[in-house]
C-alpha cells in the first residue's frame, strides 16, 4: 500500500506525529512491532514506547531531556511546544499533579546541594504514574484509530530504501510505499536506526554514552526530596576522575525492572499509582565519550551490556553496595542480610565490577559518597546496586528545519535521533517533523 506518510514507532514521538498528522488529509501509517496498549507485555517496544508505558514522567522545562538548540527552536517556541504536550496528555485523561513548583523550597535544595559540591537541576514536573499512563496512551490510540491513522501492530520493519520518488518500506513478505518517513525507534530501535540511515546516506554521528546502574534504598531517605521536587535531577563531578554523574528517572516508593533487549538485558524503574513498596530507586549515570581510535559508543555501549548479560547468566547483576565498595561479589546470603527487600525478582548476586569498567566503578561509588551529603543514609551498606543501565542516546543525527535529515522527506525524532531524552522531549520533536510534513509544498 502507499501513505503520504509513514511512521516508524509508537513511542512518543510517533504517537504524537501520528496526532499532528490526523485530521491533515495526508494518509498516515505508524509501523510499530510490539503490541496495542491492552496487549503489550514488552517494557520497551509496543504503543507508548518505553517511558510512556513504564511510568509516565513528564518534564516541563527545556532545560531537562533534551538539547533546544540542535534542534532549532526559540525558547519561546520551546515553552509553547511543552505546553502543548503537557495539555495533550490531559485532554487524554491524565491527572493534574505537578512537582517543582514551590521556588523556596527549590531554592534550599538548591542551596543544600551547592554546598554539598551537587548540582541540583529544578524544573517543573508531572507524574502520571505506570497505571494511568496506559490507560491515557490506550486513549490516544484509539483516538488516532477513529480518526483514520493506520496501524500496522507486529510488524518489524527490515530496511528502509528510496526509489522511483519515494520511500520503501520493506515488512518482509510485504512492503509500504511512503512520501516521507518518520523514523521514531526509540532507544530500543537506536542501533537498528543507524544501519538504516547509512544505507540512507544519512548516517548519523557518535556522541556521549551514559553507562551505570540502577541505586535502590529505603524510601524515607528519599522524602524530604520528594516533597520538592518528584524526580530531582543531580550531578556530581568525581574527586578521581572529574567525570560528570547523574542522577536520573527516580521511582519513590518504585519498582526495579528489567529491560529485555535482543542480545543482552538492562535494568530499568518504574513506580505505580496505586501499588507503592518501601523503596526508592534511580538510575546513576557515568557521561562517556570517546575519541580517536574508538570512537563508536553505541559499539561500546553494547559490548558492556553483553558481558554483563554473560556474568549475570542473562539476568541483571544484583550487589550490595557495600560489597562494592570493598571489592568483593555479593552472594544470595549477603544480599538477604540487607534492611530492604529487592523489588527486582530475577537478579544474579554478583560483582558489577567485572562487568562495568573500573573508571566507572570508581565514578559510581564515589558519586553516591557525595550524594550521601544531600541524602544522608544512600551511603550506607543497605542500599542495592542493579546493573546494567545503559542510555543509547550516543548516535546523533544532524537534521534542518522540522527534524529533516539531508534527505529530503526523511525525518529522525525521538530518542533514537539523539536529540531527546525523555517523554516530552521526543513528542515535540515529532511534532515538529509532523508539522513541516504538513508544510511542504505539493
């Protein structure tokens, strides 16, 4: 069959590409090859994607989850788009609860963190929660069913060409003939992404890699946080190496989960409307880059998390932190010794620093040691240390006007494209590859 416009991936990104486009007189089609909302049981592929399926944090700000000037827009522009996601999301039944908005409660944080050598980034936050969010993304596909966008669930797109004017969709057994392209993969899809822009001519660029693991405590460490800001995002420059670490994607009272991927497994966190634990969770993230002679992370990125895959028996690696901090494997006896219960059923007792390399084991310990200055107790031998976590956003495309690749009717959004890291990020950027289909001439 031929669309106007086809769109690879139901994340974010393609889900709000696909809404831009209803309604346009262009015929649309979103290729997704995991399932509808009510049938999906894959954290990372299905309609929603990952993060809107998973938890549903939205960040309101522009100065969290994305970069405003690769992808050209004004700030002006970019608070108009946040708005627009952030009103979308509740015109589907998402509820109105916001966090980061007290600017004195933000401003001590803030201060705290200052004088702890922490750097606190506030902005305004919404959580939907892993409940609800379905419930809203089940309601935005069905709208986009009523309104005539197409979706071809379960099909697994194997390359992409351009022929005779216009784009080939290959499904295998069958093919779509497209205008244009949307390629909205995701971080799942990021790898598969970049061997379809080569052969596209478009391939992309290697930029940073974020390599570390899942931390998990006792939830009251991390209330008094909590009350200001619902995912508060810190970085920390190492004494050692003077590596960035971050903080990111917190799960109060939440759950570890784990991310299956084709050739390795990768731990993730969600927390719940309804169902809370007694532990909190984030991830810890060491900022790599590479240089000449190696400079492909996503190659990097992905033999780390193998090895880790074949220490752990194809199960994520479970140590208490202090046995990492002493250098010695956690066994199933050691890990029962802790004050906290996993939330994480399947793991591996063993040691994340056969897997992960030693400059970033040091980044990591010594990062929660400073972290241990604003969240006294993170420190301490009950806390948990999941691994791998593994954040593809190292391949970056360079793109023009609307998220359009040099060429011409190809666009890359989302967080495949390396220009998003987040939910609201990657729905703005389909919008905005959306709105310059819209735009073209003819």
């Amino acid at each position: 069959m031929r669309y106007d416009v086809a769109v690879i991936g139901a994340g974010p990104a393609g889900l709000f590409a696909a809404l831009e486009l209803a309604d346009s007189g262009l015929s649309t089609v979103v290729v997704e090859k995991g399932q509808a909302p009510r049938e999906r049981r894959s954290i990372t592929c299905g309609v929603g994607g990952a993060g809107a399926f998973s938890d549903g944090k939205l960040n309101l700000t522009p100065r969290i989850g994305g970069d405003p000037a690769a992808i050209g827009c004004s700030v002006a522009e970019l608070a108009e788009l946040i708005a627009y996601v952030d009103h979308v999301f509740t015109r589907y039944g998402a509820p109105a609860q916001y966090s980061g908005e007290d600017p004195k409660a933000l401003a001590r944080l803030k201060k705290a963190a200052a004088e702890a050598g922490v750097e606190f980034i506030s902005g305004r936050q919404r959580h939907i929660g892993t409940g609800c969010i379905r419930e809203v993304i089940d309601a935005m596909y069905r709208d986009l069913l009523d309104r005539g966008v197409a979706f071809r669930l379960g099909d697994e797109v194997k390359a992409i060409a351009w022929a005779n004017d216009e784009f080939v969709v290959d499904l295998g057994e069958e093919q779509i003939h497209a205008g244009a392209v949307i390629a909205a993969p995701g971080r799942v899809g990021a790898y598969w992404l970049r061997e379809v822009a080569r052969s596209l001519g478009v391939g992309p660029q290697f930029g940073p890699l974020d390599v570390g693991v899942r931390v998990e405590f006792p939830a009251e460490l991390y209330d008094p946080i909590e009350r200001v800001m619902y995912d508060a995002k810190f970085r920390v420059r190492t004494p050692t190496y003077d590596d960035m670490v971050r903080t990111f994607c917190t799960n109060p009272r939440g759950f570890v989960v784990q991310e299956d991927h084709d050739e390795f497994v990768l731990v993730n966190g969600h927390a719940e409307n309804e169902c809370k634990t007694e532990n909190t969770n984030f991830a810890l993230l060491v900022h790599i880059e590479l240089t000449d002679p190696v400079e492909d992370t996503t190659e990097y990125g992905r033999a780390i998390a193998k090895l880790a895959t074949t220490i752990g028996g194809g199960r994520p690696i479970l140590q208490r932190l202090k046995d990492l901090q002493q250098g010695r494997r956690s066994t199933a006896d050691r890990i029962r010794r802790v004050s906290i219960q996993p939330t994480l059923a399947a793991f591996t007792p063993g040691d994340i620093s056969m897997a992960l390399p030693h400059r970033v084991v040091v980044d990591l310990v010594e990062a929660i040691d400073v972290l241990d200055r604003i969240m006294p107790g993170i420190a301490s031998e009950g806390t948990l240390v999941y691994a791998p976590e593994i954040k593809f956003y190292d391949t970056q495309y360079r793109v023009g006007a609307g998220m359009e690749t040099g060429l011409p009717g190809f666009y890359v959004v989302g967080d495949a494209s390396g220009h998003s890291r987040g939910i609201v990020f990657a729905a703005l950027t389909g919008i905005l590859a959306a709105r310059h289909i819209k735009a073209r001439p003819g």
